[in-house]
C-alpha cells in the first residue's frame, strides 16, 4: 500500500480539481493507494477519497493557517497513521502517464522536482539547489527529522531573507534528497508554452516521456484548456485541447 496526499483550502481550487487528481491516479497507478485530502470542506468529494482536517499550526506566524507549511507538518511520525513511501500532489497538475515510477524510483529516499528557473537565468549561473514541492515524495513513519528540523528552525524557515520560500526550507530539512527525473515532470510554463511572441500564434504541445504537467501559478489546467489571456502578452496561452484528454474525472 503506497499513499498519495494532496490539500485544499480556500476558493481557487473546488472540489472538482480533487477529484479529477483521485480519478487521474485511479487510472494510472497499478498498485493500492490510500488518497487523503486535508481540507475544511469535504464536500463534493468522490467516493475514496479520505477526507481530514487540517493538523494543529505548530507556530507559524508568517501567514494564516492553513497554509503551505502543512507539507512540512505532514511528515510527522503518525501523522493520519500514515506509513510507507508518501507521495505529495498539488492540485494544480496533470497526470500524462503511469505513475508507478514514482514509487520504484529511489526507494526509501526523499525524491522531490528540482525547481525549474528561467532560461535567460541558466546563462549566467547554475540553476539553484531548490526543489519544486509540487510533487514529492517522503517515508511516511521514518520522516519525523524533517518536522523536527522544521520545529526546530521555525523562525528560519518563516524567514524569506534565507529560505525565499516553504519548498526552499523543505530541500534543506529533507538533507538527503534525489531529483525527479527531469523528462517525468515538466512545467506547463517553461517546458511547453511556447516563447513570446510563438505562444499568441501557436498552441502548447505535449511534452514526450511525461508522466506528470505542474501548471504552478497560471494558468491552471482548465484555462490551458479553454485558452488564457493573461495581463502580460508572454503570458498567454492559446486553447490546448489535449490537456482535457487527460485533466478528466
């Protein structure tokens, strides 16, 4: 039994986005799974899907809780009796393919993204150690050093002037980790949307070898669908039917 965890708070991410994760994996991992939720609004949520509330603020004050640090609490011995390989999932991602790699993939190990960064950056220095916490993964009942550490080093971890942010501080309290491979997870914004001024006339392909689309920050996966017409001209997106043949429930 491996797990898969994801949260929910707030109005930008409904109901629908947590089932069309649940459903995507249902479909695409060959092994059971336990799928928690951690929202305050349990709603609308399909059938499997393990609801719970969201675990006691351990002193963050740099935000209102719930917030991202909860990526950090759950790694916490006994957190939801969870135990073994855990695999965390933003709700704002796309399932392209099997995801029982994920879970064969370093086992035993802290595998997390290595956060994408601007080309135009790449060309005057190396791309930082920092991972994406989108999706990663984590031992569910031997992780208790990474809350620890995290406890231990609240004010740091609060501190945007060391830790730019929550994921930042996740690389660092992990200690041993491993980067996906970069061909199972690719970012919609840097690895599919075409450079300004292509992306007004040409619409995203689909990334060969990809097990997984992270649409972080926008658009999200149903306006990649419909198009997106952000504020900024190297922001829009043409209409991208294909992401609807997978982002289903």
């Amino acid at each position: 039994m491996v797990n898969i965890i994801c949260m929910k708070w707030g109005t930008r991410y409904p109901a629908h986005y947590v089932n069309v994760l649940y459903r995507s994996i249902q479909r695409n991992l060959s092994r059971p799974f336990r799928f928690l939720c951690l929202t305050d609004d349990p709603s609308d949520l399909v059938e499997g899907i393990e609801a719970r509330p969201f675990p006691e603020n351990p002193g963050v004050t740099q935000s209102k809780w719930p917030n991202v640090f909860m990526k950090l609490v759950m790694t916490r011995d006994g957190f939801e009796n969870l135990e073994g390989p855990t695999l965390f999932l933003d709700l704002d991602l796309v399932v392209l393919d099997s995801i029982d790699c994920f879970f064969d993939y370093k086992p035993g190990k802290n595998c997390i993204i290595h956060n994408w960064w601007e080309r135009r950056k790449q060309l005057f220095r190396k791309r930082p150690e920092i991972g994406n916490s989108s999706i990663f993964r984590f031992e569910a009942g031997k992780s208790q050093y990474i809350y620890d550490t995290f406890v231990r080093e609240l004010d740091r971890a609060q501190d945007r002037s060391i830790f730019v942010t929550e994921q930042h501080f996740l690389t660092y309290a992990m200690k041993e980790r491993y980067w996906w491979p970069e061909e199972w997870v690719r970012s919609f914004k840097f690895n599919c949307r075409p450079p300004f001024p292509l992306n007004l006339v040409m619409s995203p392909p689909k990334p060969k070898g990809a097990k997984f689309l992270v649409f972080h920050g926008q658009p999200d996966p149903h306006d990649a669908v419909e198009g997106f017409r952000g504020k900024k001209l190297h922001h829009r997106v043409k209409p991208v039917p294909w992401v609807a043949d997978y982002w289903k429930p």
